[in-house]
C-alpha cells in the first residue's frame, strides 16, 4: 500500500544559469516523405512533441553515387551526380528539409553509412580515399544550397566511424581530423564556408575522436557542433572528460545527436520511455545544450538492413502513433524552447529530480521532474530571480505516469498562502514524470518556433 507521502522541497534560482538550449529534435528518415504524405506526421513532431532540431539522412548509405561500386570515380562526374540528386529518394529528402525550412527551421544534414567500395582500402572495411570521399560529400551539400535553395548551417559528415559497417566505414581518430581538415578545404573551395561541421558521432561515448580535432585549431571556425552518441547509462566523471576536450572550441556547442535505448521487444514501452527521460536528465544535467532522439518513427534502416522500433511514433497502417517514449520526451521538448537558459533548481528530497529552465528575461519558467521513488511527494517549489509577471501568476502541471500521458492536471499558483507549502504545491505521483510551466499548451497548431504562449 501506497504510503501517506513526503514533503518535497525544491528551490529554483534563476539568477544562477547554467548553459543556453539550442533545442531538442529528432533524427528522421527522409524516405518517408512520400509526395507529402508525412506532413501530418511532421506537424506532429513539430506542433504537438515541439522538435526544434532534425538530423535529416537522405540516402540511409554513404555510397549514393555509386551503390554497386561498378562506376569508381567516374561516379562523381557532373552529369551522373545530377540524375542522382534528382531522383525521387533525393527528392524526398530535399521536400522534407524545404517544409522544415517553411517552418522556420534549418535542419541538420547527415550521412551514414557504407561508402562505395572503391573508396575503402585492402581490407574492404576502412576509408582509404579521402579526397574522393570529402567530393562525393561537398557535391551534396553544394547541391542542397545551390540549386535546391535550402537553408541549413549543419553538416555531419561520418558516422560512428569507430563502429564501422554498417554504421559507415570505419575511420581511426587521426585519420577522422585528416578527414575534416580535406573536408574543411574543399568547402571552402565551392563558397560554403557557412557551413558547419558536427563531429565525431562516434558510436562508444569518449573524447578519443574529439582530441585529435581539437589540436587542430585552424578547424575551430569550422567545427559547430561536438555531436556524441548514447544509448547506455553514463556518469558525470564521463560527461565531464568529453566535455572538458569539446570546451577547446568554445564556439562549438554540444549536443547529443542520438540517444534513447536500444530495447527492440515492443513490451517494454514504460521501461523505455523511463530509461530515455533519466539519461536526457543526465545529459542537461551535464552541460549539453541540445538533444536528438534516435529516433522519430519506426522505420526501415538502409545501413541496418533491418526494421527497426527505435521511434518515439510507432509506424502502422497510413498513420504513425505516439508511443509512452513520445510522451516522456515531451515534457521538455515541448516546454523548454530554444534559447532558455537551464538555471539552478536544488531538491531537497533524494530521488526526486528536478531540472528548471527561463528566458532571457525571466518572464517565463518551466520545470521538468522525475520522481524516481515509490512515494508520493508532495512538492514545495520555491522561484527565486524571476519577473513578478512570474511569481504572482501561475504554472501548468502536466504529468505522464505509467497510464497517462503528459496529461494535463491543472494550474497552480507560483505563491500561496499555505505554508509551509506557500511555494508551487504540485502532488507528485510515485515513478512519474511532470512539468511545470508557464508555457501552456496551445492546442494542436503552433505558429512558428514558439512552442507555447504564457499563462494568463
């Protein structure tokens, strides 16, 4: 029997920031796309689960110019990358990232993969031809903003090298920074110095690949993006070693490009969507200030070779379902929008966590919990360094637990008169995951990057 519940003291202190949010997204396969059949599913991620930020995969293999490995370098003559980059799997991926770039997002394009076999050494395994590699590379990235006309910064260029196939083709740390400084040159060679390089992506989380790029400083305007992996666990002693190498390009931010769980049962769902919220605590916990789900919806992986149930949708008949994952992730992709700051938030309570966000101008606050024990708690949250807008009005609570789904609850004012619960007094389910906002829903259609408007 469920016991009579704790007090649960939370103190928010909104004059001490911690790192800046460049949003949270997803990692999505553009083959879907289907003439525009996804759009319904598109606005979903965007309106509904609020996805800021999209690593967009075009081709699922390295090797689109060349699959069969019979053409060699010939596969990279103008005439034969224009049929290429004008067939319908290009197409899709170039519609997918125009309707992102109609949504006032610029999504972050990647590869993976295997490359064409020609460009791998004796061992049939290994990336041998650089240069050959970093053209095939730049002529899509020259083709998206020149002749498609799209709007993007990003640009991930390899793909957990240190796995090897069928992720992409295996590449050692050193040969990694060889590769990007080839890579760097020739983009600048065709005018696309805008474009920004997100490294290493590799599969094992460490900073192995990241140091030999780090010693490279000529690569620093270069270098946008520290994009790691995880789908495990991690320590901070962990998240502080790779991130005491990224923070040598202070410019570059750090993000964690895929994350979630690798479970593939389909009966597990709350195991899963409870796991995925721990460790995108961890990693905001850590300093990241960005964070992509692996991965949008169901879906067959061309490198994988295989279906695969990683999505926070599940894919049926003609319409894609949200899963318990989607709803977890919800409560901060949703409610923490790009440009927040995450700002001190102390709990007082063991196994109650607890992550606060604001604005710029502090008019605005969200916190993101998760009571991780078996008692009820109820919840003593203290504001401190927020507007009075803020403080004499009110938040929204939303809650997901083992049978519902970042439901609403209600609105609570920010002070009460009932002390000792004269702060937000919210009651906390055992094993649930809340929010409290003063970011509201708006329903189902949101107008450009605002992902909700305050309470009044």
């Amino acid at each position: 029997m469920q016991g009579p519940g704790i007090m649960a003291c939370v103190r928010v202190d909104a004059s001490c920031a911690h790192q800046t949010i460049d949003g949270f997204g997803v990692n999505i396969n553009s083959k879907y796309w289907n003439r525009g059949k996804l759009i319904p599913t598109m606005r979903r991620l965007h309106d509904d689960l609020g996805a800021r930020l999209y690593r967009v995969d075009i081709f699922g293999k390295s090797d689109w110019i060349d699959e069969d490995g019979s053409l060699g370098p010939a596969a990279l003559d103008s005439a034969h990358l224009e049929r290429i980059y004008t067939r319908p799997v290009a197409s899709n991926g170039w519609a997918m990232m125009r309707w992102l770039n109609e949504h006032g997002i610029e999504p972050y394009l990647t590869c993976s993969g295997d490359v064409p076999r020609w460009m791998l050494g004796d061992d049939g395994k290994t990336l041998a031809d650089y240069d050959g590699f970093c053209d095939m590379l730049v002529s899509l990235v020259e083709w998206a903003v020149k002749r498609e006309g799209l709007r993007f910064t990003l640009f991930g260029p390899l793909n957990e090298t240190d796995l090897g196939q069928p992720e992409g083709p295996h590449v050692s740390p050193e040969a990694f920074a060889r590769v990007i400084e080839l890579l760097d040159a020739k983009l600048s060679a065709r005018g696309l110095d805008h474009i920004k390089l997100v490294v290493a992506e590799q599969g094992r989380f460490s900073a192995d690949y990241l140091k030999p790029i780090v010693a490279l400083p000529q690569l620093q305007d270069r270098i946008g993006v520290f994009g790691l992996h995880t789908y495990t666990d991690l320590t901070p002693s962990q998240f502080a070693d790779v991130l005491a190498v990224a923070n040598a390009f202070p410019r570059a931010r750090a993000w964690m490009t895929e994350f979630g769980d690798l479970d593939q049962s389909g009966e597990k769902e709350w195991y899963v969507a409870w796991r995925m919220a721990s460790r995108l605590f961890d990693l905001l916990e850590a300093g990241f200030s960005g964070a992509l789900v692996w991965d949008a919806y169901d879906n067959y992986h061309d490198h994988d070779e295989a279906w695969t149930i990683y999505g926070l949708l599940r894919t049926g008949l003609r319409v894609h379902t949200p899963k318990k994952r989607y709803h977890a992730m919800k409560h901060a992709f949703r409610f923490v929008p790009p440009g927040w700051q995450r700002v001190e938030a102390v709990s007082e309570v063991a196994g109650l966590r607890v992550l606060a966000f604001s604005n710029e101008a502090r008019d605005g606050v969200t916190l993101v919990g998760m009571n991780t024990t078996g008692e009820a708690l109820y919840l003593n949250a203290w504001l401190e360094g927020l507007a009075d807008s803020v403080v004499q009005g009110s938040v929204a609570h939303y809650r997901t637990s083992e049978g519902e789904n970042c439901h609403y609850i209600g609105s609570i004012p920010v002070r009460g008169p009932n002390w000792p619960f004269n702060g937000i007094d919210a009651f906390v389910l055992p094993y649930s995951i809340f929010t409290l906002t003063t970011l509201r829903d708006a329903g189902d259609h949101i107008a450009g990057d605002h992902i909700g408007s305050p309470l009044r």
